[in-house]
C-alpha cells in the first residue's frame, strides 16, 4: 500500500483535499443553520415575525440567503489596492476554515504534536485580514473600523491564550488529543473555572 502512494503521490494529495473538504463543508452549513437558530431566538424574544416564509416554518432560509448573497451587486471602491481589497475576505475566511482542519478526529488523521501553539499561531494571523480590508479600502472610517476590529480580536486573543495557557500548564502536553484522552473526572473539577471562562 505504501509502494503504492511512493508512485502515485498525486493520488495522496487528491486524498488530503478531499479529506480537508469533507471536514470544512459540514462547518459552513452547519453556520448557515446555527444563523437561522439564533434568528429564530431573536424572533422568540423581540414578538416579531421570523424566518418563516421559505416553505416550512423557514428551514430553507439558509439556502435563499447564500442565493440572495451571491445575486448582490459587488461594490468597488477606488483604490489603487483593489487586489488587497478582494484578497483581504478570502485569506479570512482561509484562516477560520483552516482552524477546523486541526480539530481531533477518531481516525487521528489530522494529528498534530503542538496543536494549541498552532491554534494560537492561526488566530493571531486572523488579525491581518481585517486590517488590511481597512487600509486597502482607502477610506478613514473603513480603516478606523478595521483598527477597532483589529483592537477587539487581540482582546480577545489575549484571554484565550491564558486560558489555554493554564490547561497547558496542567496538563504539561501541547497536543488537543492528549489533552481528550488524559482528561479525568478530577482534573475536569480543578480546572472547572477555567472551562467557564472559556
């Protein structure tokens, strides 16, 4: 089997791709109905109508929205950085769905040693985007808004990361499936404030 790969290395690359979509598309849509959950509480708790005119009671909503955004008018500012502008989403978005790819799965496929360095190394480059998107805007108040973004994820990068930090401490491992196949009723008990805070 190994032989075989050694001569046909286009078919293992195929292999991760495939791998790596089969993971990131039950995200996306899993978001798209995790937004329709939360517009249905926000329709719950405000006494007004809802989603629920796309068959029944709304549960293709979803759908007519990606639909609906893919129909908009794209909007081009003018800026000598129309590259960066249109780059600036997708390097986004890249880093969002590249954070899944490092989750642990029973089949141990995606298995890294130094997993939460990892996690804390891709959302810190999540930062660069929204600052970007703001500068190759060429408008002040787009940059304004992409500095308090910018300001806004450090916060909350800041938090994470010492949180992460204490279960690092503890548990003396790097890796995310360690941390899973070590955990004990005892150590969930020490570390349960941390685990609210997070």
């Amino acid at each position: 089997m190994i032989k075989f790969f050694i001569h046909y290395p286009y078919i293992l690359i195929f292999i991760k791709i495939v791998s790596f979509v089969l993971i990131i598309l039950p995200v996306l849509i899993n978001v798209a109905f995790i937004t329709l959950l939360e517009r249905k509480v926000l329709r719950l708790s405000q006494f007004r109508l809802g989603p629920n005119k796309v068959r029944i009671i709304g549960i293709l909503q979803p759908i007519a929205d990606a639909v609906k955004l893919f129909r908009n008018q794209i909007i081009v500012t003018f800026s000598r950085n129309l590259s960066l502008f249109f780059i600036s989403p997708i390097l986004s978005v890249f880093f969002i769905t590249l954070l899944w790819a490092l989750a642990p799965l029973r089949t141990h496929y995606h298995v890294y040693l130094y997993t939460r360095i990892l996690i804390l190394v891709i959302i810190s480059f999540g930062v660069y985007p929204l600052l970007l998107a703001g500068w190759a805007s060429n408008r002040k108040y787009a940059l304004l808004g992409g500095l308090r973004g910018v300001s806004q994820t450090i916060s909350y990068e800041i938090r994470l990361a010492l949180i992460l930090l204490i279960f690092l401490i503890y548990f003396q491992n790097y890796s995310i499936d360690q941390l899973i196949s070590n955990s004990q009723f005892s150590c969930i008990v020490i570390v349960c404030p941390v685990v609210t805070l997070f």
